[in-house]
C-alpha cells in the first residue's frame, strides 16, 4: 500500500473517532469533574473552577461527596429504580403495539409499502414537545378520551389517567412506537416467505411457524428495537414531567429538577454520570446483540 | 406407433386402463384477479411416477404445484390424493412435501434442526428423530455437515439439505419447484441422475417443476408440457419428441422445422403434401387427413440428411438450398440451409468421425433429404 493510501485510509476512521472525541469524551469528562466539585454561590455555580492557576491544589479539592450523597438520599435509588421499571414496561409495551403494525407492513404489497413507511415517520415532521402536549388533550379527565367514551355510553365518570404511570406509558409507547416499528419491520421484510411456508408444509400450524420461524427471525429487529426505545426511556424527562403526576419518580426529572430548580450542578453532574453508567450495561448487550445479527445474517 | 414407450423401465401405469391415479386434478381452474394461471386442466398422475410439469414462466406449472402442496386454493375444480379430496385441508395436513425453489433452508438452524423440523412437528420419538436424521444425512452424502447452519454450505449442499428435509417426512409425493435451478450445469446434470436413484430407492411419487426442457427429459418418467395455463400434451420424452401432437408441442421441445403444405393425395396413411417451399413432401401421417387440408410436417434437426447430390432414392424427399450458418459444438456440427423459397432447415449431424466425409462451407450448394417417415404431421 501507497504511503498517500494508508494515510486517508487511517483519515477516514479518524474522522469519526476525533467527532466522538471532541463531542462525548470531552462534554463527558466535563460533566465528570463538576460532579466532583462542590457547590458554590457563585457563576458556575460550583468550586474548583479550573482556570489555570493553582491547579493541583485544586485537583486536591475534587472528591466523591457528591456519589455518597446518592447513595444516602432514598430519592435517587428509587428514582433509578422506577425509572427502569417504566422504561422497561413501556419497551414491552411498545414491543406488543409495533410487532403487529410491524408485522402488517412487511406483508403488504410492495406498492404501498413505502406509504406505510413514511405514515410511520410523519409524527416525526412534528415536534416531539408538541406531540406530547397533545395528549394532555387526549387524557385529561374533560379531555377527547373522556368524552367520546362517556358519550359511547362505555363509562359514566371522566377517566382518570393524566398525572399516573398510565399516561407516562401511553406517552412512551406513543413516542417511541416508529423506533421499535422500523427495524422489526426491516427483519421482517427481509425474511423470504417461502420459509413460512416451508414450515407449514412440514407440518406446522401458522401460529406455530410464527414462533419457530418468523419470530426468532425477526429477533434481531425486536432486540434493536427494544434498546432503541429503552435507552431513552430510561432518561425521558418530557413525557414524566408532561403527562406523569408528583408522584411519578423518574431520574430525568430528578436531574433536572437538582440542575434548575435546586441549582445544584456538582449532583446533578453525579446523577447523570450514574445515569450514564447504568445505561452503558445494556447498550454494550445491545452492541453484542447486533453482531451476532451481523454475523446470523451473512 | 412403435414402442415409443418408457425406455428407462418397464413401469407405464398409464397405459393401464385399470390403474387408479395417485393425484388427480379434476377441471383445476385458478384465477389471480382477471388472470387465469390454470384454466380447466385435468391431469393424472400415477403412484411411483416421476412426473414433470414443463413450461415457460408463467404457464401455471408452479401454481399447479402449490395447489397440490395447498399454498393456493383452486378457484374451482378439485384435487384428489390417493382418493382423498384435498380442498379445505391445511397444508400443514397434507402428505405431501414441497422442495422450495429457494430452498427455505431456515437460517437460524443446523442442517439437522432443519431436516429434524417436520419429524418433530409430527412429535416423532426424539431417538427416532435423530437416527432418520442421520439417515438422511447419509443419503444425501451430507454426514459431516450436520452441525453446520446453512449459510455455510455451498450451492449444491443447500440443495442437498432442502431435498432431505423434504423427503424425511416420506411424504406420499413430493413436489419440486425448480429443484436444480440454482445450480451450475455440470452441478445440475450430476444431480439429476441422483434425483432419479433417490426416487427409485425410495419409491417416492416426485412431481417436478421445470422450465428447463432437458432436465425434464432426463429425469421425468412422464413430462406434461403446460402453456397459458393448460396442458398441451403429456406423455413419455420419446413420445413428447418423436410424436408431437401439435406445432406448439414440437416447437417447445428441442429444435424442430416446420414445413407448411396442403394435402394432395392421401391413400391410408401415406399422403403428399404439396408444400409452400417449392418440393412435394411424402410422409406417414399418424392421424387421417383428407385432400386439400393445410397440414404441418414437422421434422427433427437430425433427421435429415444433407449431400452434396441430390439422394438416388427418388422415394425421399429432397431439396436444394444453400448452406447459410454453420455452428461446430463439439459433438455435433448444426446447418442452417436456405432454400430457394426463404424458408431456412434446421440440419444437425453428429461427429462420429474426426474429420467429416462431406466438409461443407458456408455458401455451398447443398442438399437436404429426408425419407417419409422421418418427420410427423401436424394438424394443429
């Protein structure tokens, strides 16, 4: 290889890596640092600021207070805690919604298949803050909901669903739904037909050649798009502060409530880091899962 | 007719006026929309058969196919297997098993799991599961490939696989939809010679799908040729090329020329037909013809025969023309001859010798002659 080559070819992987350096690693270790400062009533609003003069004293300052603290306050643990139960029950939830729409635009004929697709990313051409305010609409107890089942005859009180976990996961499932559609509906249009077919012709029930053979197929879909929406669900702020009530704990809103209204950078800096790191374990299962998809896939 | 029967084995049930077809399909129609894939065919196929439905894409072979296995309901008529009606039953209850053109090897199991897939639905013992599936490993030379996924088999592997996933059931027939299209040709023409061991050894009804008319020759007991949804002829290979019962049929198979003419004179079976190419063509006329019918005399590349002089026998027909293409393939030497008339003969001569008796070149004065019973005449 020409020396000229090797060079861009080693340019075109730095590239990337320098981005992902410049715009996480360094914004991380940011965050980082603050998280081991103190507070301080001053602009930023927290001590030692590194500004080039005494700084191994002021790297002597830098402590792990704020992480202890964490673990003392019940608040956080337990908004860890829910914040995981909610992301996790939405991801099945939303599973359980976009496998069938999923499912119905991949057997669709192939003309229309494009319109499905893109009336699947049209809420996107919407803002996502707007979206969700809208279904404050929906469900508030004089809202469309209400109405139209109490004018069906279905229930006589108003629902009660805005401001509970119910209306966080109508939001999250709503939200998320095209990130858990896409890439289970991409498995599935993948998959050749005539394996199913195979399958019946060996003597399976429909139902049982969905199981042995669509379903397992469409794994990979179904696990990209289960972390897809699980990551950020774990750390959605809107939609808990939207459509959840005081008494939904979530660590988004946790974070955000110690950064604005409490002021208090050095913690929140802690909560995002921790955030961060419980993140990290199932986006490195995720990454696993889609090699090994890579690899079934050849 | 001469013997024109199965030259492979004694077996030809269907000239067994007592013998009960295994699949019958009865006035089979199908419709997709406004388009007729089977039109009002009925055809018959026997127990132990190898049977091959032949035709260009599009002519419904493969919907035939899929009716029998039950992926496509017929639009009316009826299927009938071993005497049990078909309709209604679920493919999934049919005793028949379908090697897919594409295989279908599940991706996501080894070669065992996917032929161990139908004996487990069938919730066969698991001890039994595993000593067939070994079976058919053998039988299809595939015993150290159990463990492997189908991705890493080649071509002919995954064919193999496919094939004994489908035979493991022993299904009462098995159908084939292009079994060897994937393949290269020295691969295919291998293959069909295994495909025809495998369903004597198993004694296995096969129904094969196919386009390519010399598969089907090699390897079917009995060939329907299907156009435009209906069945043109079905018999024997010799009797599908030697005896074409119509232009269509001796067109579809192998290389055929046509010579068009009006019958002059017809006494039994000898009759003249006073063609459009300029000569009178005496020939043996299967079928009665009566005086100033337009017939059709259709005769084989290698039945005729090309000199450099007019033959001596004045009983043969004969032509001159000159000599207009020459392709040399090796084994045999084909001529394109124009007459005067326009009208160009296919003539085929193998190479029995190294160096040929008469050498013809391009542009030479040639001529074609070939007796009476040479080629067969076509009424439609």
């Amino acid at each position: 290889m020409n020396p000229l080559k090797w060079v861009t070819s080693r340019l075109v992987i730095l590239v990337p890596y320098a981005w992902l350096l410049i715009f996480f690693l360094v914004p991380f270790f940011i965050v980082f640092k603050i998280s081991l400062s103190t507070t301080a009533i001053q602009m930023p609003p927290y001590d030692p600021v590194f500004d080039g003069t005494g700084t191994w004293e002021k790297i002597k300052q830098l402590s792990f207070d704020n992480y202890v603290w964490l673990t003392e306050d019940p608040l956080y643990y337990r908004a860890y805690i829910s914040s995981v139960i909610i992301a996790a029950v939405s991801t099945v939830l939303t599973l359980l919604v976009a496998y069938p729409v999923a499912y119905g635009m991949a057997r669709a004929p192939s003309s229309i298949r494009p319109t499905l697709l893109m009336l699947v990313i049209l809420p996107f051409w919407t803002s996502f803050l707007i979206r969700v305010y809208a279904w404050i609409g929906i469900l508030k107890p004089e809202g469309l909901l209400s109405q139209l089942l109490i004018s069906l005859g279905l229930i006589s009180e108003p629902l009660q669903i805005l401001n509970t976990n119910t209306a966080i996961f109508i939001g999250i499932v709503y939200s998320y739904l095209p990130f858990m559609v896409l890439p289970i509906y991409s498995a599935l249009e993948k998959m050749d037909y005539s394996l199913v077919e195979a399958a019946e012709d060996l003597g399976c029930t429909p139902t049982g050649a969905f199981w042995k053979v669509t379903f397992p197929l469409s794994l990979p879909g179904v696990i990209a798009g289960c972390f897809l929406v699980f990551i950020p669900a774990v750390g959605e702020f809107v939609i808990p502060d939207l459509l959840g009530g005081s008494a939904t704990l979530m660590i988004g809103k946790t974070l955000w409530n110690e950064f604005f209204s409490n002021r208090d950078w050095p913690v929140s800096s802690a909560v995002a880091v921790v955030l961060l790191l419980i993140l990290v374990i199932p986006i490195v299962f995720f990454q696993n899962a889609q090699a090994k998809a890579e690899e079934a896939g050849r | 007719m001469k013997s024109l029967g199965n030259i492979r084995r004694s077996f030809a049930p269907w000239n067994d006026p007592s013998a009960k077809p295994y699949i019958a399909f009865e006035n089979i129609t199908k419709a997709f929309g406004s388009f007729i894939a089977v039109n009002d065919l009925t055809l018959h196929v026997f127990q132990r058969e190898f049977f091959a439905l032949l035709g260009a894409s599009g002519c419904g072979k493969s919907t035939l196919l899929r009716m029998l296995a039950g992926f496509e309901q017929p639009t009316s008529g009826r299927i009938l297997l071993d005497g049990q009606e078909m309709s209604g039953i679920p493919p999934y209850r049919r005793p028949v098993n379908m090697m897919f053109q594409s295989y279908a090897l599940f991706p996501h199991m080894t070669v065992e799991k996917n032929i161990a897939f139908g004996l487990k639905q069938d919730g066969m013992a698991k001890s039994e599961i595993e000593d067939r599936v070994a079976q058919m490993l053998k039988l299809v030379k595939l015993e150290q490939f159990g463990k492997r996924k189908p991705h890493q088999l080649s071509g002919g592997q995954r064919q193999r696989v496919a094939l004994a996933r489908s035979i493991a059931k022993r299904p009462k027939v098995l159908l084939l939809d292009e079994p060897l299209g994937a393949l290269d040709k020295k691969l295919r023409e291998e293959t069909q010679f295994e495909l025809m061991d495998l369903q004597q050894e198993l004694g296995l009804t096969f129904m094969v799908v196919t386009h390519d008319q010399e598969e089907a020759m090699t390897m079917a007991d009995r060939i329907a040729i299907m156009d435009r949804g209906q069945v043109k002829q079905v018999a024997t290979p010799a009797e599908v090329y030697e005896a074409p019962n119509s232009r269509f049929v001796a067109d579809f198979i192998g290389s055929v020329t046509l010579f068009e003419g009006k019958v002059e004179k017809a006494e039994g079976n000898r009759i003249e037909i006073a063609g459009t190419d300029g000569f009178p063509i005496r020939a043996e006329s299967a079928v009665a013809v009566t005086p100033g019918a337009t017939v059709h005399y259709a005769i084989r590349p290698e039945k005729i025969r090309l000199t450099k002089a007019r033959p001596a026998d004045p009983s043969v027909n004969a032509a001159e023309g000159e000599i207009w293409d020459i392709a040399y393939l090796g084994d045999m030497t084909v001529f394109h001859v124009r007459l005067a008339s326009g009208k160009v003969i296919k003539i085929s001569q193998m190479n029995a010798t190294r160096e040929a008796e008469e050498p013809f070149g391009w542009d030479e004065q040639a001529w074609v002659s070939f007796p009476a019973n040479a080629g067969i005449v076509l009424t439609s």
